[in-house]
C-alpha cells in the first residue's frame, strides 16, 4: 500500500494538480468501474476465468481471504469499482496535521458475495519557495527530497507562504460485488 500510495501521490503531485486556497481544503476524486462475467470455475485450485465486456478472458487466482468462494457460479458478473480521492489542506507552522492515517479495512458484504477494501495515509510537505510568474511551488517532503512543479491555476497560490505545511491525504477503496446470473 505505501509503494501505492506514494507512487499516485508522486504522480499526483508532479503533474501539477491544483493546491489549495489559503486553508480551504481542495479534493480531486474520480472512480473506475469494470465488469466480467465469470465463464469458468477451477474450485480445486480456486481459479476463476473472467470475460469483460471486449469478450477479453483473463483466469486469476482467488485467496483464502474470499470466505464465500463456493458461492461462485458460471454466468455470476463481477462489477468492481476503484475510488480514489486527493485532499490538499494547508495549515501554518505550528498547526497539527487534520487527517490520520489508518491501515487498510476489508468489510465484507452481508448479501451477495462481495467486499469493500478501503485504505488513507496522510503525509505533508513543506513549502520552500514559491514563483507566482511561473505560478510553480516548491516544496520538501518528509523524507527530505525538494520538488518543484508548476501549478494548474495561478489563485490556488494566494495566501501560500513558506514555512507553510501542505497536508496531502490519500483515500483508495475498491468495492466488488458479485450479481448472480438470472
């Protein structure tokens, strides 16, 4: 999760998302949907062989954790959809951070089978310097690297100082689902 996580941030960031405005929390999110539509079952070794909607067939492996594999059946769709959101929160030196950061939790469903695997981290960085011609920021984050990048709409710069702390908190979730054939 933590190569994940700061993978997209890095990503994130680097291409220049947005900031924020002074104290105002800015949120980004987006979501991805699939589906498949289970054409085989190998429950001796717990394989299942997916068709999406190309007619593209892939076979994965499902571990232990899945508790009601046995309720699996040929026809059975799989719909699973990807969130992840981006918040950006300044705060002052001396602030305490807003967000926590919490291990991954898997609830799983109490209808058909299905689950939803949720996880945050939080981190922040510290802005060292910023250019309003360019508009870019530059900042250090908690490892000690100092990045700069320029940022999308020159507004988000105002009320942003150095010395300013950034607080970048990271959601991802994946909710499956399983919808029985008719």
């Amino acid at each position: 999760m933590r190569k994940t996580y700061v993978a997209l941030v890095t990503l994130i960031w680097l291409t220049g998302s947005s900031l924020v405005h002074a104290q105002q929390p800015v949120t980004k999110g987006s979501s991805v949907t699939a589906t498949a539509t289970i054409q085989a079952i190998d429950k001796a070794n717990r394989r299942v062989t997916l068709r999406n909607e190309k007619g593209e067939e892939d076979t994965v492996t499902v571990g232990p954790e899945v508790k009601r594999f046995d309720e699996l059946k040929v026809g059975d769709v799989v719909r699973m959809t990807y969130y992840e959101s981006m918040v950006f929160q300044v705060r002052k030196p001396g602030d305490k951070p807003t967000g926590t950061t919490g291990d991954a939790a898997l609830t799983r469903s109490t209808g058909a089978p299905g689950a939803t695997l949720a996880a945050q981290e939080t981190r922040t960085v510290t802005v060292k310097a910023i250019d309003p011609a360019v508009p870019s920021v530059t900042v250090t984050t908690e490892d000690g690297r100092t990045v700069t990048r320029k940022i999308d709409n020159k507004k988000n710069l105002e009320g942003l100082k150095v010395g300013d702390r950034i607080d970048i908190t990271y959601t991802q979730a994946l909710v499956t689902e399983v919808v029985p054939a008719k």
